[in-house]
C-alpha cells in the first residue's frame, strides 16, 4: 500500500544574493508579497495537501524565520487588549503545532540535492514533499494538493511540470518525455540546466516534488552535477535507472518566479490584484499608471 505524504522539506537555507542588500539581514523567505511572507505561501500550500511535519533546511543568518513560526504571546496579548480580532487570527495562522516543525542546518551550500540529503534522518523510509519556497503558485486547487491527489494513483516520485520558452530551459531541470499523458508525463530523463543543444525538451521542473525516501539513498553518493553542485535532479534522474517510475506532473496555476527581481513584482501585483480590499484601488493605480506610460510613448 502507498504510504501517505505527511511530511514536506523546505530548502531555505540559500544566501538570496539576488536580493541584496535587502537580504543582508533578512532572509529571502521572508520578504512579503502583499503582507505575507513568501514561507507563509508555502506552509499553507503544504497544509493544503495534508503535510503534518514541516522540515526547514535552513543556515546561519535564518533564525527570523524561526522566530516567524513561534507564538508571539506578547503581540497577541497588545492586540487582544484593543479588541483586533481579525489580526489576532491572522497572526495565529501563522502559528504551528508544537513539534510540527523541525530545523536542520545545511553548514555549507553544497547544492539542492545536499540540502533535502540533510533531513534524511527525519524522513525515514516514508515518502516526502519538497516545497522550493522561491517559486509561488497561484491556483484555485493548491499546486501540491493536486500532485498529492495524482500521486495516489501512480505512486513513484513525481515533479512540478511546466511548459518554458525554448531559451529559458537551460535555468531548470528539464523532462525527457517517455510517454504524454496530458495533464501527466511518465518520465525517461531529467537534465539540470541543460545547453540548449542537451535540453530534451521545454518541460520544466518547477519547484514542487513528491519524493520516494529511495532518493536519499541516492543522494548518500554525494555525485555532484552541473555547477558543482549535488542536484536533487540528478538524484531523481538515477531513480529511472533502478527502474523505479517517475511522473511529470503538469500543474493547473500560474507559477512565479520569486527568486528573481521581476517574478517577484509580477507576484506582487496579481497578489495585490487578488485581494478583495485591495484591487479596486491598486487597481485603478495600475490603470492610470498604464494610461500615463502610454500618452508620455
Ligand atoms: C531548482 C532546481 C531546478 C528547478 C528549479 C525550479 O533550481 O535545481 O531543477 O527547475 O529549482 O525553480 P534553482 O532555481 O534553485 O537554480
């Protein structure tokens, strides 16, 4: 019988240097879309898809995101005292079950595939999430819920799939396609960025995985991939060479990329947009602002 997902890696333990000197001394993780942390995005989607165990990867220089996930008794007991109901139950959704969450630290940055290799010991011989904080998924059913549910039927390990301009392929980890099943791949390679000579398609991995705890013992060999580093991609890729299956999983949503400047803006504004207080008066902004970059062409 398939065991149930109830645990979820975050690898969050990365320098974020594309977003100095903000993250001098704050760690990407936390930077806000709107008012809510981008590691906030990724817990509720994992409790969206029944994850019980939250275990970050974190390095020096992350303990607000510590501090984020503990209770905040002194703020909750000010805000209580005015009667701010609503923000009292926005500040205790970001709390978490005590002993819910786990911190492991990755000492040095060795790569992807080094980082989830550091929480092996707490995954045991279960299967596993990894959520890549970094990129943010807009969708009416949660990305990882629908990959948990698809994963019922297949089983195997499973990846984000999503279709990238030719040109942008060699910044992922891409599928070679052994058979399309449309909303699902049944997967023959994975190639971490590629040349575009090697991509075997334009089918990206997209940071959200459903993992067979076999994969650790693949990341034990250390074998490093492309910039030196030991890729989660690869350790996947190896999974197909013991004859175990692995599933591409095209997800139904909007991706952005939040590890770079401009992904991280276009997110901003739809976030914004969504959101019921915000849109008419953001979104006016937007008009004029279009409007006036039109008439000053
Ligand atoms: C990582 C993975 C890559 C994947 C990408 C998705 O790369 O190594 O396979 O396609 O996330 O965002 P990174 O963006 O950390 O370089």
């Amino acid at each position: 019988m398939k065991k149930r997902v109830t645990k979820a890696i975050f690898p969050v333990a990365g320098l974020g240097t594309r977003f100095l000197p903000a993250t001098k001394s704050v760690p990407k993780e936390i930077m806000t879309l709107v008012d809510r942390p981008l590691i906030q995005y990724a817990i509720d989607e994992a409790r969206a898809a029944g994850i019980k165990e939250f275990i970050f990867v974190t390095s020096r220089g992350k303990s607000a995101l510590e501090d984020y996930f503990d209770i905040a008794p002194h703020l909750e007991n000010e805000l209580r005292k005015k009667d701010k109901t609503e923000l009292l139950d926005v500040l205790k959704s970001t709390n978490m079950d005590s002993g819910a969450i786990a911190y492991i630290r990755q000492q040095r940055a060795l790569g992807l595939g080094h980082a989830v290799w550091c929480a092996r010991r707490l995954v045991h011989n279960e299967p596993f999430a990894v959520i890549l904080p970094d990129d943010v998924i807009a969708a009416e059913k949660p990305c990882l819920q629908q990959m948990v549910e698809a994963y019922e039927e297949t089983g195997g390990s499973m990846v984000a799939a999503m279709e990238v301009p030719a040109d942008k392929a060699s910044s992922y980890g891409v599928i070679d396609i052994k058979e399309d099943f449309g909303s699902m791949v049944s997967v023959k390679g994975l190639v971490e960025k590629p040349t575009p000579e090697e991509a075997p398609s334009n089918l990206a991995v997209i940071g959200r995985y459903i993992l067979s705890p076999k994969i650790m013992q693949n990341l034990n060999k250390m074998k490093t991939g492309s910039g030196g580093e030991v890729q989660l991609t690869d350790a996947i890729d190896a999974e197909l060479k013991n004859d175990r299956d692995v599933f591409g999983y095209r997800f139904r949503g909007q991706r952005f990329d939040c590890g770079s400047k401009a992904g991280f803006l276009q997110a901003t504004v739809a976030f914004g947009l969504a959101r019921e207080e915000l849109k008419d008066e953001f979104g006016s902004y937007l008009s004029e602002l279009m409007a006036m970059q039109q008439a000053a062409q």
